[in-house]
C-alpha cells in the first residue's frame, strides 16, 4: 500500500472519529447553539472521512491495477 494511501487512511479515520465524538456529545442536553455548532463540525467531519476513506481506497486499486 503506497505512503499516500496510508495518509489519506489516517486522516479519515482522525475526521470521522473527531466527527462521531462531536455527535455523541450531544446526548447530554447542550445549549442551542452547541447543538448547533456540534450537529454541523460533527456532521461535516463524518462525511469528509467517509469520502476520504472511499478516495483512499480507489487511489489504492487504482496504484494496485497500474
């Protein structure tokens, strides 16, 4: 697996976690703009790891067919 997959592996896992933990957090009643703040920033980040997991995985078979 090149070093640029790996990377790219790493920072989606480090967004989606950072991005499931913000989601979690609200549980626990928050103010609203928290709510707010924390349903965004937790929403985005999820989604920006899951296409960077998905972006990884093609760079991958893409430098695996070549």
């Amino acid at each position: 697996m090149p070093l640029e997959t790996v990377i790219m592996y790493a920072v989606a896992a480090v967004l989606a976690a950072t991005g499931a933990t913000l989601l979690l957090m609200l549980t626990r009643p928050r103010p609203a703009g928290q709510v707010y703040a924390f349903r965004m920033i937790g929403i985005m980040a999820l989604a920006g790891g899951t296409v960077l997991a998905m972006s990884a995985t093609m760079m991958w078979q893409w430098s695996v067919e070549g």
